[in-house]
C-alpha cells in the first residue's frame, strides 16, 4: 500500500495519464477543471494547475461596450447565469451578446492548453477555446483565458476582455490558482498547431518584446549603392519612373529601359552590375552594436533580404545573389547578429517575402496562384535557413502586398503553415516573436501597422512603429540633406507617444554602401541615447497608465510601471525654472511624493492637488541642462 506521502503524486501521475488518453495531448478534462503543461525549466515534468475553485463562480458576466461576455471555466455555466438571448445555445467556455444578440465564443472540447510565458511555466496558464461561432474570413470566434499567478489574488477576477485579432476574445485573469502546484513527473506535450490563423493566434507572445519598447531597423542592401530616393530604385527604375531612368543613364550607363522615351548611348548598366559595387568596405559590426547600445535600443532588426532578392548572407536558395558570393563577400547577417548578441541586445531579421524579379515569382503571379513555386521552393525553405542558422528573436516579414491574388494573399504566402513550423519544431519556439506582415488579414505576436504608424491612442493590443530618422527613405538616401532628418526631439516624442499606447518603436538607420553610418544618424541616436539614460525607467519595464496623454496638443504622455505602484508624466513642453506645471489626470493622495527624472534632482517636489489638476512645482534646473522631454514620477497617484 502507497504511504500518504506518495498518495498526490500518484494520483496525479493517474490523472495526466487520463488527460492525455481522453482528450489528447494538450487538452484537459473539462470536469474536473485540472490542467497540465510541461515545466520549461524541465520539461520532463508537468506542472499541475487547480482552477476548480474558479469554476465554482458559475458564469462572471463582464461588459465591455457594444457586448457583454459571459465567462465560464471548465464547467457549464449556471442557467440562471446565462442571458435569456443565450438560452437556446449549447454550453461553451464563453458568451458574447447583446440585448439581440448571442454568439458562442469558442467550444468546450476545442481547447489549447499553453503557459502563459511560453519560457516560464511558472507564470500561469493560457487556455484557448477555437471553433466557435460566427466569425467571418478566416476566424471563427474563440476566447482565449490568461491565469496570471498572483499569490495574494486568492480567486482574483477578469480584468479585461480584448477583442485582437478579430472574433478573438482574450480575458486576462490574475489568480492565485493560477500558480502551478506539485510538479508531476509524466508526458504533457504542448499542444500542435493546425497550420490555419484559427490556431496559430493563440500562441502566446514571449515576454521579452513587451518589456524592451525600443529598438533598431537597419535598411541596407544592393540599393545602397546608388542610395537615390529610396531603396525601390529597381522596382522604380523597370518602371521607367523618369527621374530614376535619367539618373540612371546619366551616372552609371544606359538601363535599358523605355530607349524610345529615354534615348541613351554609351555602355549598358543594368541593376546587378551594382552587387560587385556593394563592397561594405568599412563595416564594423562591433562598431554599430556599440552605437545602438548606446541609443539606448534593446533589438536591432537587420534586412536578411529585402524586394530585390539580395542576401546579406550565404544564401544557399540565392547563388550569387548574396553577399557572401559578391560584393563584400562576407556573412553580413551573421556578423552583425555575433556583435548585438554580445553587446546584450536582441536581434531580429527583416525579410522579404517577395521578390520582384525572380523568375518562379513571375511566373506565379503569371498563374495567378495556381502556383506556389517560389514559396514552396524558395520563401519557405529560405525562412527556415535563417532560423536554424541565426536563430534570430524576431522575425520581420514585409512584402505580401503585391502577390498573386492579392484579396487572399495570406493563402499563397502559406504563412500559417510556416508559423506553425516556427512555433512547434524550430529551435527558436519560444523565443521568437513575430510582425503582422504575412499577408492579407493576417496576424503576428504584434501588429506592425504601416510604415511610420502613429495611433495616437491606447489600441487594445501590442504594436511597433516603424519609423525613419531621414523623413522619406529606409535605404539611405543621399539626395537628402540635414533638414530632412527629423530632429531628436521628434523621435523622442515617437518613442515616448508609442510607449504610452501600447506600442514599440523600430527606428531605421541606413548605411551607406561602405558599411558607415553617417554622423547625422549617429548624432540623433546618441541625442535619445542620452535622454534615455536620464529618463529610462519611464519607457522600459512599462506598461499604459489609464490616460494616455493630458493635453489636446499631445505634448503630455504617461506611462506607468508594470505593478502600477508608478506613474510617470513626460512632457514635451519646457518649463519655465521655478514655474508650475498642472497635470490634469493624476490625483495625489497622502502618500503621494513627486519627483523628476533628472541627473542630480533626485528630491521630491513639491506639489498642490487641485479641483483642475495636479500642480507641481518645477526646480530651478540652468536651462541649458533641459533636454528634449522631461519626466515627472509619482507614486500613490490614482
């Protein structure tokens, strides 16, 4: 007979034994409302989770605007819970209705089992229920359940139901029962995605991205070598945009294009002649990890590959379309990833899924889809390159605009097939993140917005502003002088807006041919460096306050701390030594002190709770010392 001591193991090693027969892998037996994932520290293990007390809430009605949700864990809710517009519906995890209306979010032997922290089990449990009603595309609505561990939450309550990506409903619900119990040792695989977006957004997004708010684009390639406008110069060029054509024929030889309309004798000069020119001569990868550190970025996202078809790598799917074969014949990608690892940041690759010129492409975009060779013989199998290769933290797709039969492009691209890979098999599964840029309504771990992408308003998920220091172009442009570079104050203002609303900011540099990025990007990096070093604490290990900014004209923002003991107030506009500066939202209570980010007043300030505001009293800081953007932190503000 088992001693006491051994009883809960065994019985718990019975019932994963049951879980795993009855539902398969990564799903739970709903009645009994016990989940188990494996430990990420030791995957030989299975954390245990207990929410049968949440269960016994019977149905927690939330609203939210337009609809309210009826939410119900692992068992059916109460009937006397259930709406009367709901009453005809089958049991399920989740309700969405209205006065009229009534759908079924999600279903209750649908479920997907995760840890909330896809690398630290520790953290809470993620259950999703897909196939629910409705729905429209390629999404049926589901909801998704975060346990968040909160030791002193005891049951705890939802605190919001967030509709992303569409027909999507994420409840976030800290709890005590959410922190796992007695590990067992056993078999809980994680549950495999199906290749479709009804599954693969539900993958939980590694923590790392929302906590670093800031990083670097670099745009560089092929296109540096005649750095004329933008780095569409090919594209534009076959076009026969006529300032690309002129240039053209006038600098380098004739292209070729349009001879009738653009006559031009001498030598032929066509686009690859330039990849022999592309020589990075004096490219210094510990060199640029050094300067990005010091900006204060966190993840560099460099072009692996962008339209043009151009490696910065071996590229084995690219022979002698890569830079290790011509041009500067070295592993860009490669050095630059060793550099920004060892200077502790993380790194991430843009890469283009199309790709103008090459002939597969062509000739799909020629079947209008009834093909899909370039993906299956060049995109696919190039992605996979470069994970097992770099293993790099993010991937950045672009490009999916222009494919063939564009209304259902996400369809020829096959990305969920891929993402699926990427999150189930590749070395890199919990780790990596990824943009939205796979084609028509598709999603990512964060939606990347378009180019320069600037809400200005709290969005109820996680984004990135991709945003350029030169006013038009991603590639250099050397046509451009100083006064088409934003000043340091505006791209403070981007990071500091971004952050605010639930955002990242990706700023791009481009280098030029030579591998050298010129002082006038170095200076403004090293301008927000700076500010950052002061004023960091207010952007990094953030999240959104309840108010977004104070004023009309956008020149107050807040941010706050990730247990909302700290608010922070960034203010564009620049006070007047020994003035007072009125905060409209924050409201002081006793314990309230205030202070300013500042290099040497770390005192508290003095302030007066108004019917109008906060009134805070500035130092008297020398003016030459004000910078940019100054921060005030309050603590014990509601």
């Amino acid at each position: 007979m088992a001693t006491p001591a051994l009883l809960l193991p065994l019985c718990l090693l019975w019932l994963c034994a049951q879980i795993q027969a009855s539902r398969g892998y990564g799903k739970t037996l709903v009645d009994n409302c016990t989940f188990l994932i494996p430990a990420t520290d030791d995957p030989s293990l299975c954390e245990t989770y207990d929410l049968s007390q949440l269960a016994t809430l019977g149905g927690v009605t939330v609203a939210t605007g337009k609809y309210s949700y009826v939410l119900n864990v692992c068992v059916d809710v109460a009937s006397e819970r259930v709406p009367a517009v709901c009453s005809s519906k089958k049991p399920a995890p989740a309700y969405q209705y209205n006065a009229t209306d009534c759908y079924v979010a999600g279903e209750l032997d649908a479920a997907y089992v995760l840890p909330v922290d896809p690398t630290n089990s520790s953290v809470g449990i993620r259950i999703a229920y897909g196939n629910g009603e409705g729905g429209a595309k390629y999404w049926t609505r589901a909801v998704i359940y975060d346990f968040v561990c909160d030791p002193n939450a005891g049951v705890g309550k939802p605190l919001s139901v967030l509709e992303f990506p569409d027909f999507t409903y994420t409840v976030r619900w800290p709890t005590t029962f959410a922190c796992p119990g007695q590990r067992v040792m056993s078999s809980c695989p994680l549950p495999k995605f199906d290749g479709t977006w009804n599954t693969v957004r539900f993958r939980p997004r590694p923590p790392w991205f929302d906590r670093v708010k800031f990083g670097i684009f670099i745009h560089w390639g092929v296109f540096s070598v005649p750095s004329f406008k933008n780095e569409w110069y090919w594209k534009r060029l076959m076009e026969g945009t006529p300032e690309y054509v002129e240039f053209h024929n006038r600098v380098y030889g004739c292209s070729g294009v349009k001879p009738d309309k653009f006559p031009c004798t001498g030598p032929n000069f066509t686009y690859p002649q330039f990849a022999p020119m592309f020589k990075a001569t004096f490219f210094d990868p510990d060199q640029w990890a050094d300067l990005f550190k010091k900006a204060g970025a966190k993840y560099v996202v460099l072009t692996s590959k962008h339209h043009e078809g151009w490696c910065n790598f071996k590229g084995i799917y690219h022979w002698n379309w890569n830079s290790v074969d011509l041009g500067p014949k070295r592993d860009l990608v490669g050095d630059l990833t060793k550099s920004v690892r060892a200077a502790g940041l993380h790194m991430g690759l843009y890469h283009s899924l199309r790709e103008w010129y090459n002939p597969l492409y062509l000739q799909d975009n020629a079947d209008n889809c009834a093909t899909t060779d370039f993906v299956d013989e060049i995109l696919t199998p190039t992605l996979k390159e470069i994970v097992y290769q770099y293993q790099p933290d993010l991937i950045w797709a672009d490009g999916a605009g222009d494919a063939p039969c564009t209304h259902d492009s996400v369809h020829y691209w096959k990305a969920p097939e891929f993402l699926t890979w990427l999150y189930d098999e590749s070395p890199i599964n919990s780790t990596v993140v990824v943009n939205s840029r796979w084609g028509h309504d598709s999603i990512g771990d964060y939606q990347t917005g378009g180019d320069r992408f600037t809400p200005g308003q709290l969005l109820p998920y996680k984004w990135e502003s991709a945003f350029t220091i030169q006013h038009t172009s991603w590639g250099y442009d050397r046509t451009e002088g100083i006064a088409d570079f934003w000043n340091a104050t505006r791209l403070v203002w981007q990071l500091v807006s971004s952050v605010s609303c639930n955002g990242n900011l990706l700023l791009n540099v481009g280098p030029t041919v030579d591998g050298v990025i010129l002082p006038a990007f170095q200076e403004k990096l090293l301008q927000m460096g700076a500010w950052l070093e002061i004023n960091g604490e207010a952007i990094y290990d953030t999240v959104p306050w309840r108010i977004q900014n104070d004023t009309e004209d956008q020149q107050t923002w807040y941010t706050a701390s990730m247990d909302g003991t700290i608010v922070y107030a960034i203010t564009f506009k620049a006070p007047t030594p020994g003035s007072e500066v009125v905060l409209h939202h924050p409201v002081a209570s006793s314990k309230t002190e205030v202070s300013l980010l500042e290099l040497g007043y770390a005192l508290p300030l003095s302030f007066v709770q108004a019917s109008e505001g906060l009134h805070i009293k500035f130092p008297l800081i020398p003016p030459n010392e004000l910078k940019h953007a100054w921060t005030f932190k309050m603590t014990h503000v509601e």
